[in-house]
C-alpha cells in the first residue's frame, strides 16, 4: 500500500479551509451546505453543490449575495458499477462551490481558478490541461473561442486546451434544469497512470488525465424535449470534488487512498489478515485495476454512502433513496464476499470513517455513528444468505445459443431466493456474459398473474 502520510497543509480539511478563504476573499458568501437527501424527496439524493441553488440560478429568488460558495455533500449512484475500476468515481463525495448569480464572468472564474490551483495549491502549470465546449449546431451554439482567449491569456498553450462535445462539455442536470457550456480542468497524473495510447488525452477513460474542476457557463435552461432558453442572468457554477483534489495535493494513486479513507482501508487490511478470511475468489476478467484493489475500493466507498445517507436520515430500505443505500451496502457486501471475509464485516468500517470525516461531521452526527454501524450490521446479515445462495446459483447459469442468459432466469433468482436481478446482471458482467431482459417483463407479469389467480382461489373469489 501507498504511503498514508500527508503532505503538509493538504489533508481534506485543510484543503476545504484553503478554498473557502480563498474564495471568501474574493467577496463569496459561503452558503451552510444542504441536507444530502432532498427534503421532502425520496427519490433523489443532491447530486451536485449547485442543486440546493436552483432557486437562485433561475432568478426565482435574490441570493444572500451574488458571490457564493458552499462545501455540498453530494451522492450520485446511478453509475456506482463503475466504481472502483477507475481511480475517481467516487459515489458519495464532497463538492466544493463558488457560484456568481449574475455576477462575475467566465474570464474571472478562469482567472480565479487558475489563481487557486497554482498559487495556493501550488500545482504546476506544466501539468494543466483544461477542456472548452467545441460548440454544436444543432443547439446554435458555437465553439467557446472566449473560454480558449483566457486559457490562453493566462498561459495555458493552446495544445493543452481541448474542445469537446455537447456530450462532456455541455454541462446538464441530466435532464430538464439550469445548463450551460462548460470548461474542465485536468491534472495531468503522468504516464504511469495512462493507458499509453497516443490518442490519450483530456477525456480519455483511463486515469492519466484526472479532471479536478468543472467551470459552468450557465446561460440556459434546458427543457424536457432538449430545446435551451436564456436564463434570467447568465451565472457562474463551478464544482471541484474534494476526494479528487485531495488525492493530487496528497500524490495519492486514487481518490480511494486519500486521508478520508486511510483509516477504514487500514481496518480492512486488518480483517483480510484477521483470519477472517476464507479463499477468496477473484477469478473476474482482468480490469485495469485487479479485482482486489475494486473489491477495496467499492467496499469502502459504498459503506462511507450508506454512514452519509444515514446521517441523512436514509436508512436502507426498498424504494427511492432508501433503496439505493440497500443496493451500495449489498454491492459491498458481494466485494467483501469476493474477497472471502466472513460477514458481517462491514460495520466494523464505519467508526474509522466517521473518525476520518470528524471535521466534517456535525456534534450530533458523531453521537449517530454507532446506531447507523449496527444498522449497516443488520443489513448485511439479512443479506448474507440470499447472497451466498444467489452466488451459488449465478455459478451454474448457462448462456443461451445468442451468448445470453435469459432475464427470466434473473427474475426466478430474485422470486424464489430474493437475489436482486441489478447484481446478479453485474455478477453476469464479470464473467462476460450479459443479460437478455427480453424475458424478464414477461416472467414477472406471468408470476403476478398466478399471485392473483391463487390469492383470488384462497379468498373464494
Ligand atoms: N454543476 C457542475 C457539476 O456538478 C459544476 O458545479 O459538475
């Protein structure tokens, strides 16, 4: 393992105290940062700093002040199988913020940015890239040539600025919302992280080229059929993950190696040596990581979502968010499983966690932890069984002729041993098959069809 020590004045802390003077002494108001659940939305967790903000953005209410900046905790799950396969995906993270409603402009965020990153995080130029929104015309908007002027004006040559597409750089909600063209910034991480292929550049899957900071445009709102309006004023939105600024500060491989994790990944080495440890079984298709180090990487990132969301009052269950935290706390609990401990185990993450993120933790928060550790213990426990019996029966599936597995096949697992169809598809992907969900609608539509013959024959119907 890499080193845990942390180079002076870079642990997550220090680096959110740095932003917020920074930022606060450039006229920003720092705004308290919202609940990570929507109040009175089970459905969806805050995926980005600016979303509390929306009011504002839209020109629907005045702002506190028109310079602000916030410290969001944020969840974004509906890619968590990607996690633990690159180093920077992270599914619970800490969005730093600095917004102008109306205010500055786009070469004064630049600037600003640009001012942070080299002279108080002490970054080298050398290693900046940044990416402009190339334009499109469908949309009527061309290429960002005054993104490209001010990169240019503060020396970033003209090799490193990358034009790219409405599908990177124009930043969306995901659907209807506040958007706006968008101007990344990239840390060059140096070949060892590349994929070595000539083509590798800001944009690339692979970890080389590791984006730190997201500078958005937003002039438009976007409507439900994809057509864009003016916004009342044209705003200024930026968002910089903690985990991945903190893993270039503190010249970690991985937003997973950062400080916030050390402590629960220190406790996990201890398990895996503890004897708690049957063989373990790693035989999926190489990754560009080892099955190992994603096992590690999911276990801790999902387990520090499930304490987030339970601070926030999610607790795992079967619909909306609630839902959510019981698919990250039994994906994890299938890494652990690949890994060969014996569960429960993942509870035993959970303080070390907390103790990492005291700084960021609230007086009552920290008196939460142990209730939300035996809560994460109870779930796994339940989830146990099913697991091991679904594991069992995934490792006796056949495919069809086409290569395929019928989603029938997905859905008798989950009717008859409780086994979510959603793993059970991504256990499938580990060694290379996939799933035909042709099948999977009309089982289930068979089997609700019978539930009600047979409960109308019990009633007398
Ligand atoms: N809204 C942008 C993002 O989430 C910048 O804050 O990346």
């Amino acid at each position: 393992m890499e080193s845990t020590s942390v180079p002076h004045g870079y642990s997550s802390p220090e680096i959110v105290a740095r932003y917020r003077a920074f930022f606060q002494a450039h006229g920003h108001t720092e705004l308290v940062g919202s609940p990570l659940a929507v109040p009175g939305n089970s459905t969806s967790f805050v995926i980005a700093g600016m979303q509390p903000l929306l009011p504002y953005l839209r020109g629907q209410q005045l702002p506190p002040s028109t310079r602000l900046l916030s410290l969001q905790r944020c969840l974004r799950s509906d890619d968590a199988d990607a996690v633990g396969s690159n180093g920077r995906k992270n599914t619970f993270f800490f969005m730093l913020g600095n917004w102008s409603i109306g205010d500055y402009n786009k070469g004064d965020a630049i600037e600003m940015a640009l001012s942070l990153l080299l002279e108080d995080f002490a970054l080298h130029q050398s290693t900046l890239w940044v990416t402009v929104f190339a334009g499109d015309s469908e949309l009527g908007i061309p290429l960002d040539e005054t993104a490209v002027e001010h990169w240019l004006r503060l020396g970033i040559p003209y090799e490193r600025i990358v034009p790219l597409g409405a599908e990177d750089n124009l930043w969306t909600m995901g659907g209807p919302g506040p958007c706006g063209p968008c101007s990344e910034i990239y840390v060059d991480r140096g070949l060892a992280f590349g994929c070595g292929l000539p083509t590798c550049r800001p944009g690339c899957a692979c970890d080389r080229f590791l984006e730190v900071w997201n500078l958005v445009f937003m002039e438009y709102e976007r409507f439900t059929d994809g057509s864009l309006a003016p916004l009342p004023q044209r705003n200024i939105d930026t968002g910089m993950g903690l985990e991945r600024i903190a893993s270039v500060l503190q010249g970690v491989e991985s937003a997973f190696s950062i400080d916030l994790y050390q402590p629960a990944l220190s406790r996990l080495n201890e398990q895996l040596s503890e004897g708690n440890r049957q063989r373990p079984d790693l035989s999926m298709p190489v990754l560009p990581v080892t099955p190992e180090v994603r096992a590690r990487r999911v276990i801790v990132d999902h387990v520090r979502a499930a304490l987030f969301a339970g601070l926030a009052g999610v607790l795992p269950g079967r619909d909306g968010c609630a839902s959510v935290v019981r698919r990250l706390i039994r994906r994890a609990a299938r890494q652990g499983h690949l890994l060969g401990l014996q569960q429960p185990f993942l509870n035993e993450l959970v303080v070390p966690l907390a103790q990492a993120h005291d700084a960021f933790l609230r007086v009552e928060e920290r008196a939460q932890v142990s209730t939300l550790a035996r809560m994460i213990a109870d779930e796994e426990r339940r989830f146990t069984y099913v697991l091991a019996r679904g594991l069992q029966y995934l490792a006796h599936l056949e495919p069809d002729q086409q290569g395929h597995i019928p989603g029938e096949r997905l859905f008798v697992l989950h009717a008859e041993k409780g086994f979510p169809p959603d793993l059970a598809a991504e256990v499938l992907a580990e060694r290379g098959l996939s799933v035909d969900w042709s099948s999977y609608e009309p089982a289930l539509a068979e089997h609700r069809r019978i539930s009600r013959l047979s409960a109308a024959r019990h009633f007398g119907l």
